[in-house]
C-alpha cells in the first residue's frame, strides 16, 4: 500500500465483453479527447452536465474533444438530488436523440453521482443501449457511483427505485477536479473509501487510520486510495453484476444511512448522503458488537478515525433533531423487505469482515435505535 | 406441419438463466392464475391493460388470479399508439410501486403491442428490473411483439427508440381472444407469421399458401401457426439476443413498412403495422428481384398469398395518397444509418432465403419506389 512512481492508475472491470478501463490521475480531462478517440469508433459526443460543474470543466472537456475531432454537444442540467427524475431524464434522452448519437457514438456524464445516475440511466434506455462514459468529478462519484452500472432516478416512493444496470464502456476519474470540492464534500466522498476497508480490507483501513492526511492532501497517496477503492468495487462487481448476493456488502452503513437521510428530507443543509454513510458505518459495527458478534473496540476504533478527518458519527451531529426510533425503523422497512419481523443488514465480525445478515430481529433494531437517538 | 391431438402447445425460448415458456392455446386466461401461481414465488400481481381490452378480459383475468390467491392490482390505460409514451410510462411505474411489487412478485401486460411494449419497459426499470409476463390479446402481439424482449415507447424523434431489452418470465397465448379481433386486425398480425415463412421457412409458406383459410378459421391449424412462428422467434432470439447479427431478419419487410407507417403519420385509419409490413414484403421482394437476386415469381407468388388473404400489397391500396420517393427516402434514412450512399436492408434470394444486405445503394432504392409509388 505504498505510493507509485507513475501518477497514473488504470482498475479494469472484469464483465466479459462489456469489460472497461478505469483511468485515475491528473489531467484526465484535458486528456479526455485522446483517451475517448482512440477507444470509440464513432465521432459524435453528447455530454450531460449541471450547473455547478459546467463553469469549471465543461469548456475544457469540450475543446479536449474538439481538438481529436470529436463532434461534441453540451446539455447544462440543474444541480442537486431533485434533478434525478422523470423530468430531466426525458430532457437528456430527448437531446441525446436530437444529436442523433449513434451505435458508435456516446453519451458523456460529466459532473457527481446525481448526473451520472442520470446520464447513465438515460443511456441505458437510448435506443435500447447507446454507449456510456463517465467522467465523475466528485470523490464520491469517483471511488463509488461511477463504477458499478447501477443507473436510475429517483421515484415519490424512494430513492433510486427506476433504472437500469448499464455499464459505462470507460470512466476517466481526473484527481486534479478534487481540488475544487468543499472540505465538506471530499469528507463524504472519504466516508466511501473507509467503507471499502471496512467491508473487507483491514490493511487499507489501518493505511487510512495512518496516511488519511495525505489522502486529504492530494497527489500520490489520494490517488492510491481512489485506485483501491475503485479496484474493491470493481471485484465485488465481477463477481456478482446485479446484487444476487455479495454485492450487497457495498450496502454497509447505507441502510442506517438512507434512514437518516429519508428523516432528514434529503435536506443537504443538515446531512449528506456520505455524512449519513459516516454515521451509518459506526452505528452498524455498534450494532455488530451489541449483538455480540464483534468487540466493542472495533467500534470505537471506526468512530474515533471517521470523527478524526471530521466526518459526523453520532446521530445527535445532525442539526433539526430526528423522529423516533419507530419512525427511523419504518423508513428503513421501506428500503428493505422485512419477513416474519426479520431484516436483512449488513453486520461485520470486525474492521474487515462485513458480512450479509438476513435474519436481523427488527425488536432488536428498535431498541438499539432508541438507545443511540439523542435524548 | 399436421395439426397435433394436443390443443395446447409450449415454447421454449433458450436464453440461460433468462429463458422462459411460451404457452399457447384455448382457455389461458381462465387458467393464468394455475399458470402463473405454479411458476411464482411471490403472491403479488400489477396488470396493466387498455380501455379496448378490460371489458372483455381484465375482470376474467383478476378472477382467475384471485381465484389462486394472488393479489392483484389494475391500470387501465388509453388504447393506442400514443400510449406508448413516457407519461403513460410514469404511471405504470408509479403504480407498480404503489402497488408495492418486489422482487419475486409480477407485472403484467394484458393486451396487444403497444401494452407489451410500454408494460415490459416499465417491468425492465422498476427496481432494475422485475418480473413480468406477458398476456397478448392480439395476433400480432402473439407471434412477435410478447416474444423476445424488446420493450418501448416512442419518442418524437421515431418510434420504439426508447427502451430496453427486458425478457418476460412467461408469456400465455390465449387463442380464443383472437375470435373477438376484427378481420383486418386479425390479417395484420397474419402478415408477420407469413414473414417467418418469408426469412427461412419455404415449407412454412408453402403450408401457409394452402392452409391459410384453416388458420383464420381458429383451432388447430390456427395454434400450430402460431407456434410454429413463436418457435421461429424465439430460435433468433436465442441466437441473437441483443440484435447484433442475424436478428435483424426480422426486420424483413420492416425498413420500408416503417417508411410507409411515417408516411401516413401512424393512422391507423390509413395503414396498420401489419399492413405496413405486408406491403414492405412485397416490396423486399420486389426490389431483390430488380436487383437480380431473387427471381420476379417469388415477388409474384408472395403477392398473391398476402392479396388473397386480404392484405393490402401495394402502395396506391393506402388511401390518402403518398409522398414522393425523396421524402420516403428520408423516413428510412431516419430509421437507418446510411453510410457514404449505402443503406442495410433484408433482402431475399427467393420464398425463406432472406438476408441481411449491409451496401444497399441508397439511389436504387429511390428509383425502385419510383417505378412504384402510384403516378
């Protein structure tokens, strides 16, 4: 786990013949035309964007194409969670199709997780298929939504309940647009890349605990971490595309996590989807060790280093108060099935050794919940 | 090509871990709860349909369901080609999460191409992806549009070009509702089971030009019909899944029917799918003669069966007039990519000897619809 000579990574997802490359370093997106022309046989581009990203990238990404002779149209979307929806995704495959992008052709996703769901949902229904690049510039995105295939909007009844697995054919992840994220929005992508050590490497864990300072910092030792969260991902992935099984683990933290962020009316002012992660991880290894299954210290020990790079990790951080414990837990019955009172969720037998519980006696999350909810 | 004792007849459609039975006979929708209970795991059922389709079917439909103790819900949408748009899309996802359908439970399209089309669309991006199964209450959905798992809708840039491939779990043909379809209805689904015979299967037509009066009658010849092009789908679909070769047979008669659907602005007053199609063969046929391929008694002998059933088989049969051979021209080059001059089209070397021609020079063709268009 130490820091290479060459700044640039490439993780490869293994699926066959919709296999793909993953390019980590800097300068990825004045580099963009070259990687993108000599992978696509088409010459026709559509790039999705928002709002936030557009001033910063968008010129740039646009004259990298143009100068390798790549044909490129822009679509400037909203910014924010609400812009995954019926709505905007009608607009992007309404603009896709009057650019007439071809089989050969692709649609761009250049922005975080928002847009990549979207464009990669709308690409995956264009023309039943239109090839897909991401181009994520967020941390999140770049160690988490960009990888993967998982596509979709969200619907009145939940979070990402419509779209598509549809795997991009390239993801070129530029560490030098990190620079312009908030402290705040690099320590929720951060949560992502701790929660790789958690499922299952305790190594890089413990590089985190040491090295997170670095991470923080840029250059070689942020660009390991990306490159091995992506690599995690990317394993679970191949082994199981379409969660029928192990791909579940990357849920760990996210089912305490989406219950907070449902209470909290997806209101980014008071949580964010990462900062729900941060203290979603910490209440799942506290529940792993009230339930015996882990030692309490481990708990201690993913509070004490996600509260040390200044993540939230305790319910009563989260400004506006929070409903009951029976409010929170039919918020998390929502996302799952609960069968005979049983619940599936992620638990772990210690820093890197997560595993998928399907038997989870829901009187004994409730009781934790109330336990653990400010007073 | 006998007719069996056995009224009801099963398909297989091989596609691994995605294959499923086609069953096809009298009496499927009273016995669909019997059908779909023995093959489901969960108890859970949306059906959507159409307002031509629920007084006749829906309430037989649910009894049977009920009858099993399934739980079922209904949509009942406008009948038509406008259905297949994104609006009624929305709602058929908003209800099926309404109606709070998982992952072992069901959604159902009962009724023709354009419920199948829009219901399997929505099945394929609910939760990404649940199951579904198709009921199809017209001819043409029986043999072609419920088998092989292109879903749609439409966009104002063309037709079906939004969607996904999204294969159903079972597909129940019942043959006693094609006695409630009007004759031309009935014909134009009869144009495609004649295009099997078309692609590869010389006896079929040969069967076909003899026993087509038994087919339209009903019974046994009618079930062996619709078998016999059921079997003849689901062997390219296994094939060819994705459409990236040989599937694309099926397309025989299409490139030019499509022309002529745009042309009469999709009203079905002037021309239908099948009617469209029905013309188009003639003209594949037609045209491989001029280009010498195929000899001009096969085109002859091709509109003669598809005159003497009905079908209209030349373009001065379309009331309302045409547009000139230019602007047919561009309707095609709209659907297809034309590359330096040259178009891909499926022609034929004679009766079931189709082919997928990749350098079809687009101004033969505009001299072909010339000579044909009336003067």
């Amino acid at each position: 786990m130490t820091a290479t000579a060459t700044a640039r990574r490439t993780v490869r997802v293994d699926l066959g013949d919709r296999s793909y490359d993953i390019l980590i370093g800097p300068g990825l997106i004045s580099a963009a035309g070259r990687e993108i022309a000599s992978r696509l046989k088409g010459r026709k581009i559509a790039v999705i964007t928002d709002a936030h990203v557009a001033p910063l990238y968008l010129g740039g990404f646009m004259g990298a194409l143009q100068a390798e002779g790549i044909d490129a149209v822009s679509l400037v979307l909203p910014a924010g969670e609400k812009t995954k929806s019926f709505e905007h995704l009608i607009s992007v495959c309404d603009s896709v199709l009057a650019a007439r992008i071809e089989r050969n052709d692709a649609v761009v996703a250049l922005g975080g997780g928002v847009i990549g769901d979207l464009t990669g949902f709308a690409a995956g229904i264009v023309r039943r298929g239109s090839r897909f690049i991401q181009v994520p510039t967020s941390l999140l995105a770049q160690v988490d939504s960009s990888v993967g295939g998982k596509t979709g909007i969200n619907s009145p009844h939940g979070k990402n309940l419509i779209g598509v697995f549809h795997q991009p054919d390239l993801v070129l992840a530029d560490t030098d647009v990190l620079d312009t994220l908030s402290p705040r929005e690099f320590r929720a992508g951060y949560a992502e890349v701790a929660k790789y050590g958690l499922i299952d490497k305790p190594d890089f864990f413990a590089w985190l605990e040491k090295s997170w300072r670095d991470v923080f910092a840029g250059g070689e030792a942020r660009i390991e971490a990306i490159a091995t969260s992506c690599q995690a991902k990317a394993d679970v992935v191949a082994a199981d595309e379409r969660e029928n099984g192990q791909r579940a683990l990357l849920n760990l933290g996210h089912t305490f996590g989406h219950a907070l962020e449902a209470a909290t009316e997806y209101d980014s002012a008071r949580l964010v989807h990462g900062e729900g992660v941060s203290i979603g991880m910490v209440l799942a290894h506290q529940f792993s060790a009230r339930m015996n299954l882990a030692s309490p210290d481990d708990a201690r020990r993913v509070e004490a280093h996600l509260g040390e790079v200044g993540l939230p990790t305790k319910m009563d951080q989260i400004p506006g108060g929070l409903p009951p414990a029976e409010k929170l837990m039919d918020a998390i019955a929502q996302d799952k099935k609960v069968k005979a009172g049983k619940l599936t969720f992620i638990l772990t037998r210690g820093i890197g050794q997560s595993f998928v519980a399907d038997d989870v006696p829901q009187s004994e999350v409730i009781a934790f919940l109330k336990e653990k909810l400010p007073k």
